[in-house]
C-alpha cells in the first residue's frame, strides 16, 4: 500500500497492490476525508474488479473499526467490517468479518508489515 496527503491536505489517497512471485498488480484505489456534518472519516474506493467500497471509520479500544458497503460491478451490495490493529511501528493486522444473518462472521486476517 502506498498513501499519501491529497493536494490540499484535507485527505489521504491510497492505492493498494497485490504482490506475487515479487509482481505487482493494483488492487485498490481510495481516499479517506473527514466528513465535519457526520463528525466522522469516511472513505471509498474502488476495486480493480470494478466494485465500489464507501464506509466509515470509528475507534474501539484502539483498534480502528471500518464499516462498509461493497458494491459489487454487477450492484449485488454486501456489508462488510474490518478491524485494523496497530501491531508495533510497522505493522498491523487486518481482520475482515461479512455481515450473514445478523452476526459478523470473520472471511479473513491478513498482517501487514512496512518494508521501507
């Protein structure tokens, strides 16, 4: 994942990469905003399957909490959580849990770690 300010420093774009066998393929492309009405930071994105992301992010217990809506290419939507813990300076871990009849059912945990 790579980040940086917007041009006038009001949000945080990112881009997110895939990387196998050390080949990188894009994945993701987003921001993230403060939203002052909502008194919250919202963020999209959108997926290198032509899906669309928009959510919003609180704080539990030091633990950044995004939830979400994925709007699939074909506009099939799914909610979806995901719990991102710092795990040290340069590393944290993200867990993602799909909304299924009412309860958060975990899909997936991924750690990332910084390597520049």
């Amino acid at each position: 994942m790579k980040a940086d300010w917007t041009a006038n420093h009001q949000g945080i774009r990112f881009d997110s990469f895939y990387v196998v066998d050390g080949k990188r393929s894009p994945y993701t492309s987003g921001m993230y905003a403060w939203n002052a009405a909502k008194k919250q930071i919202l963020f999209f994105y959108s997926d290198d399957k032509g899906g669309l992301v928009d959510g919003g992010v609180t704080i539990e217990n030091g633990v950044l909490v995004h939830d979400f809506n994925v709007t699939e290419k074909d506009g099939q939507v799914s909610k979806v959580r995901a719990r991102i813990t710092q795990q040290g300076p340069n590393a944290y871990l993200n867990e993602i849990f799909l909304l299924k009849d009412n309860r958060w059912d975990k899909f997936v945990g991924v750690r990332y770690e910084r390597t520049d």
